[in-house]
C-alpha cells in the first residue's frame, strides 16, 4: 500500500522538468515562425524515435528520428503543396525495414508528423493566442486530472490499458479545459462555444494519452524514454497534445474557429 509521500513522490520531477519544458516552449511558441518550425520538428523527431525504440526497431530507431525531425522541418519551412509526401516517409521506411509492428508504428508516426504540421499551422495562421490556448487546455486538463486522481480516485478508466487513469480525473480534465475556455470568453477572444470546442479538445487529448498507453502495454515498457524526469519520454509529456492537434485538424474543417465572441 502506498504510503501519502509515495503517492506523490513523482509530484517535484514533474513539476520541475514540466515547467522547464513549459518555459522554454512557451518562449519559442512567442517567437513563431522558423523557431517554432524547428522546436516542434525536434519534438516530433524525438517522439518518432521513442515509438521506433517501444516497436524494437533497435538501430534503426536514432535513423527514424533523424528522418522525421529532419523531413518535418522541410515539410514546415517550404511551401507545404510540395512538401506533404515527406510526413509519411518515416512510416513507409518503418513498413519497409520492420519486423512486426509494422501498422503500430506506421500509425502513429504518421500521427506524429500530421499533428506537429497542426501545430505548425495553428501558430502561423492564428498567432500566440491560440496555439497558447491549445497548449493550456492540454496542461489545464492534464494538471486537473492528475491531481483529481490522486485525491479522489474511485473507479477506473480502462484499467486493462491505464490502470492509473481514474473516471474523477477525466472529468476533471474536462473541467480544466471549460475553465480555459471561460477565460478567453471572458477576455473577449471568444464565443460561449469554446467551452464546447476546449472540452471536446481534452477529450481528444485523453485519447491520446490512452492511445500512447495502449502501445506502451503492448510493448511491455513503463515510458517511452527518460528523457524527461517525472514524465519518462517526449510522447509520455505530448500524447494528448498530438490527440489535440489531430482533432483540431479536422474540427477546423467542420466548424469556424476560433468560434467568434457574441
């Protein structure tokens, strides 16, 4: 049984590496453009990595990387009409090199490449603004989440693939999200309709994260990489940002956004 100091034992290294990570992203998400362009090909080029490493593509796994972190660059920094093969030459090398887990890792490297071009998108065409709000309702909703969970607990999520993820902490989550949402509303940026648009965007992002967790089950490891401490690995800290950055890819062609004040 745990004891009150180990169930918050991970609190101080996630608080830490997170706000690191938080401070320095928030910085390059101000300055835009190539900076921006280069720190999220980075992110996804360590994330492609990660997924080659939990498929056991051994040696191979650092050439993935290089290639995704490389190609999204390119992808990102020249016009994209000529550009768009390159988010899928990381999954079509892995279908062609790999011996098992060919569609595991074709999926989701694939999903890492459209959702950093999402990203990517989002800071060009709309500014700090929102790709501020897209990265708070992922930390607001995570944040809630985690803490919810822990003190309140009760039934589980999906035990079989999360069995720390707790219906409390997802409901949460999407509190945190609706609380995002109300500031921006507030603050004349926005409709009443963001509340809806932030809480369907946390919810995607838990997909994410539940996504991730399936993979990590079906590989037999606890995190993706240590590079982050208290988070494990890159796609540990961005599971529910690349499930967001999906979602808004495809929301956008759906809906107006940002959904207008008034």
């Amino acid at each position: 049984m745990n004891t009150r100091g180990g169930q918050w034992a991970d609190l101080a290294p996630r608080l830490i590496s997170g706000g690191i990570a938080a401070g320095v992203g928030l910085g390059v998400m101000w300055l835009g453009g190539l900076s921006f362009h280069f720190l999220v090909a980075v992110i996804s080029g360590i994330m492609v990595w990660e997924v080659a490493r939990m498929v056991k593509a051994g040696e191979k796994s650092f050439l993935f990387g290089i290639l995704a972190g490389a190609g999204h660059f390119l992808l990102t920094s020249f016009p994209i009409e000529y550009t768009l093969p390159l988010l899928f030459v990381p999954a079509l090398l892995g279908v062609a090199q790999l011996d098992r887990h060919k569609v595991s890792f074709a999926l989701f490297t694939s999903s890492i490449m459209i959702a950093g071009l999402g990203l990517v998108i989002l800071r060009d065409n709309y500014g700090f603004l929102w790709v501020a709000w897209l990265a708070l309702v992922v930390i607001a909703s995570d944040v809630l989440g985690y803490f919810a969970g822990k003190m309140i607990g009760g039934p589980k999520f999906w035990p079989k693939v999360s069995p720390k993820k707790t219906w409390s902490g997802t409901l949460a989550g999407w509190l945190g999200a609706a609380l995002v949402a109300l500031v921006y509303i507030r603050m004349g940026h926005a409709g009443w309709a963001l509340i809806s648009v932030s809480v369907a965007m946390a919810i995607a992002g838990q997909l994410g994260d539940v996504a991730e967790s399936a993979l990590k089950r079906r590989s037999g490891v606890k995190d993706s990489s240590n590079i982050l401490p208290g988070h494990g690995g890159m796609f540990d800290r961005f599971d529910a940002m690349l499930g967001a950055s999906l979602f808004l890819l495809v929301m956008g062609r759906i809906i107006d956004f940002p959904p207008v004040a008034g």
